[in-house]
C-alpha cells in the first residue's frame, strides 16, 4: 500500500520541469521547506518573469499610442524602461504613467499564465550581459591555454573568443532566462503598485505582489 505522502512526493518528483506547471514551485517548496531561503529565491524567479512581462505590455501600449492591449500584439520593446526584482515585487524606472502601469502590470500576470510564456524573456535583461562575460572569460582563457603564446596567435584567440562571445550571449542568455532567473509567476498576487523610490533614492515605481500557494 501506498501513503499519502510517499504518493504526494512521488507526484512531485514527475513534474516536467521544462513546461512551468501551475504547482511546480508550490509543491517544491512543500518538499523542501526546511531549505533556507528557498521561498525567497522561487519568489525572486517568479518576479523576475513578470518584471518582464510588464515592460512588454507597457512597450506595446507606448508603441501603439495607448491602443490597448492584446494578446496578439508582435512584443515591441521600449529602451527607455528598467527594471529590479526583489523578493517582494519589482521596481521599474523610466517615463511611466502609473495609471498605465496598474492596467498593464495585471495584464501582463494574466498574459504569462495563460501561457505566453515568451513575456518572462527580455533581451536587455542583466542576465544576458553575465552569460556574455562568462561565455567571453571562459573562451578566452580556452584560446589561451590552446593557442602558442606568441602575441600574434594570443591576440587573435581573445578577439575571436569574444567575437564568438558576442554571437552566443543572446541565445544562451535567453535560454539561463527561461530556466535559471525566471519562472512563470503562478503564485504571486499583485497587493499595490505606487510611485516611490528605490533602495538609492532614485524615483520609481513598486509593483509589490504576495506569494500565493495554487497547490492547496
């Protein structure tokens, strides 16, 4: 006979971690309760994927003169919005009508879990620019410890290395995004969106969410 709980970890541990599953964060966290920090981390991910979601809905209202919304919409992006997750909700800089943001920023938690899943992926996201670091050091030290050490031969392998680099980042970028610092944000909650400051006393804007566990 089988318990409960050996069927409910049983359960978990068949997820398929490559499609976001509604409960996947939620039963995780059951799981591994006593792991320090972990509800932060899951929340920051999810967090993260809606920060982004929100500069897409907030760049195709701009880009289509406060049109609306639709889900239909080619994602446009607007350079002049940034962004900070934390743990409790995300800041946003940038020309912003807060009006505006409190229609897109629900909008946009609908949209990913609905499952436009492609919202939770910036190109301009921090991520990009540590994988082009990481991809650029590793290269060039390979180049180094392959390549003869005459100067000629040393320079022409960190210029290819960071070429190489440069062509890599935004693919391998997109991918540590979609499975490393995002996650579909099933159980966050928007509470309140305000203008504010952040931690420097720069002027902003807090989307500040709760976490909301699906699995129950």
């Amino acid at each position: 006979m089988t318990n409960t709980a050996s069927a409910h970890i049983g359960n978990f541990w068949d997820v398929d971690f490559a499609t976001p599953h509604p409960t996947q964060d939620g039963e995780l966290l059951k799981q591994l309760n006593f792991v320090p920090g972990l509800k932060e981390i899951l929340m920051l991910r999810q967090v993260h994927a809606l920060e982004h979601a929100t500069v897409w809905v907030l760049s195709e209202r701009n880009s289509f003169g406060g049109a609306g919304y639709s889900a239909t919409t080619s994602h446009l992006d607007n350079n002049t919005l940034g962004g900070l997750s934390t743990d409790q909700g995300f800041y946003l800089y940038g020309q912003i009508n807060l009006s505006d943001l409190r229609r897109a920023a629900p909008i946009a938690l609908q949209r990913l879990t609905l499952g436009e899943w492609d919202l939770a992926v910036h190109p301009r996201c921090g991520t990009n620019l540590s994988v082009s670091m990481v991809l650029t050091a590793g290269l060039a030290l390979g180049a180094h410890l392959l390549l003869p050490r005459s100067p000629i031969e040393q320079i022409l392998g960190l210029v290819i290395a960071a070429t190489t680099a440069t062509q890599l980042a935004p693919d391998v970028g997109s991918l540590a995004q979609r499975y490393l610092t995002t996650a579909i944000p099933f159980n966050l909650a928007i509470e309140d969106i305000t203008a504010t400051s952040d931690l420097w006393g720069r002027p902003s804007h807090f989307v500040r969410v709760r976490w909301k566990d699906e699995s129950r």
